[in-house]
C-alpha cells in the first residue's frame, strides 16, 4: 500500500494569494511563546534561524522534531501577522529512532519517552542495568500507589510502596572477600510508627530506639472530613498508620494516605475517620505494633 507523499518544501502565501516572498516563520512550542528549534534537514543537525525567513518562493525547509507540539506565526511585509497555527505535531515512525529499522517489524534501538505504561509481564534482557528514578524524600508521588519503587536520595537506599506507607526494600549489606556478603545492617532509629505484617516474624541488631514522637506547633493541624492538614511540624515524622491525636481528634485516627506532596511533615493527610477539628496541636507517638501471629526480635 502506498502513501501520499508530504510537502518536500514548505511554502506560504500571503493574504493577496501571492507568494510570502521574504516572509518570517516564528517558531514557538505549542501552547506557549517560547520560541523552539527547528531543522534545516531530517538529520536534525543544522538549525533553522528563528524566524525562519522565506525565499523568493514563500519557500524553507522546515524539518520538525516528532511528538513534539509547535505553534507557527506566519508573519508578512510589515511585520503583519498573516496567520497562526498551534499544536503542529509530526506523528513518531521508524525514522525517530537511532537506526534502521521499520516499527513493528524489529525492536528500535533506542527511544525516549516522558511517560511509559505497559500492560503484563515486562521482560529485560542482556547484560546491562535497569535505572530506576531517584529523588529525595520530598520528590516522592503525591499521590503513591501500592507497587511503586525508587531509590530515594535522602536514605540511600531503594524503596516501595505497600499499604503500610513507603519503606525500604531488604537492606544495606557490604561485600567482604570478593563476592561474598558478610554484613546485613539496619538503623538503629525507628522514626514512624510500623506494623509487622500478620504472621511475618522481624529481626534488628544492635540498640534500637523509636524516634521523637510527632508534634505540630501550637495550632499547627485540623481535619476536615478524612484530610488532615499539617500546617507547620515541631519534631518528628508522621508515616501510613501513625495513629494521630489532639484537642477534638476523634481516638483511634490514622493515617491512611499520603495527599498532595506530603512527606511525613507539612502537607495533608487521609485519616480512616471521617471528622472536623479546628486547629489544634496534633500529635502521635513511634509505635511498632506486632501481631499475636508474629515475632520480633533484637538480638
């Protein structure tokens, strides 16, 4: 099956029909005034200057980037806006990737995306790495789902997400005569309340301690419905399952859920209990909770 082909030169007329000779092309990103690049070719090398000034012919070539939204203003003979046109956008095909080959008949070699979702099972091979996206403690998604991991910046160490809030995965541990692994080691501060998992048992090295219990400023916290708000911290840290207390706080609330850009400090909170409380100074102690079924152990 064939295609038609595209416009090998772009070429404008004016509004009298004629040809836009010596017209300008601003090129900005779709949506805004923020001028972007184009190219001279398809090799994406050599770049357009911005205007792009037209030849005898109302002629230039304008080569764009793929998936890439751009806005033209089509300006003519005394500066006179003869049109505007938002969101151009090339679709991707085989030519947006490193080398040959056509999609849908091998893999392409390389791809960027901003954004990648993938349904069943997702299968890595070969004999490099997998990097996972980084950031501190604040950066983490405002609104995480159960399933997430990350390396977070602030700990040094990976993390996910799980009904209980985000946590570490395994533990740090050094490398001692070649490939062996001769220590597994653990904080020795518990900062957020925590729940061992119904009939899993936990072991720690060492003195561990809990942390400062958590505590607003005076008037720091209110609740409105099942979002708790944290307007300003005075010690500690709140976690999912931190149970929180306060002036009209009904007994028994706890944390559910992050909100928003939360990180255990200022920001908002889902409590499990639907309830109005006007500012006041919130509360909540470091609590590890160990099922009858389970075992903890510090050695």
């Amino acid at each position: 099956m064939a295609s038609l082909t595209p416009s090998p030169k772009q070429q404008f007329f004016g509004a009298d029909g004629f040809f836009l000779a010596g017209g300008l092309v601003y090129t900005y990103a779709g949506g805004t005034t923020t001028p972007i690049e184009t190219y001279v070719n398809q090799e994406a090398i050599t770049l357009n200057s911005n205007p792009i000034v037209l030849d005898s012919r109302g002629q230039a070539d304008i080569w764009l980037q793929p998936g890439i939204a751009y806005k033209f203003v089509v300006v003519g003979e005394g500066d006179v806006v003869q049109f505007t046109t938002d969101n151009i956008i090339v679709p991707i095909d085989n030519l947006s990737f490193g080398s040959p080959p056509p999609m849908g008949d091998v893999q392409p070699n390389t791809g960027a995306f901003t954004t990648i979702s993938a349904t069943g099972d997702v299968t890595f091979t070969g004999f490099g790495y997998t990097q996972l996206q980084s950031g501190a403690s604040e950066d983490r998604p405002g609104d995480p789902v159960e399933g997430m991991l990350r390396y977070n910046t602030s700990t040094s160490s990976f993390e996910g997400y799980t009904p209980t809030g985000w946590g570490s995965l395994g533990s740090g541990s050094s490398t001692g005569g070649g490939s062996n692994q001769s220590f597994i080691t653990n904080d020795q501060i518990i900062t957020t309340s925590f729940t061992l998992p119904a009939g899993k048992n936990a072991m720690s090295t060492g003195v561990v301690t809990t942390g400062p219990a958590f505590s607003t400023t005076v008037d720091g916290g209110s609740i409105a419905g099942t979002t708790l708000t944290i307007a300003e911290v005075s010690q500690g840290v709140l976690g999912v399952g931190s149970v929180i207390s306060g002036s009209g706080v009904t007994a028994g609330t706890a944390i559910v859920k992050f909100l928003g850009a939360s990180t255990g400090l200022v920001g908002t909170y889902e409590v499990d209990i639907s309830q109005n409380v006007s500012a006041t100074t919130i509360t909540s102690p470091v609590v590890v909770t160990i099922p009858t079924d389970a075992r903890y152990v510090v050695i």
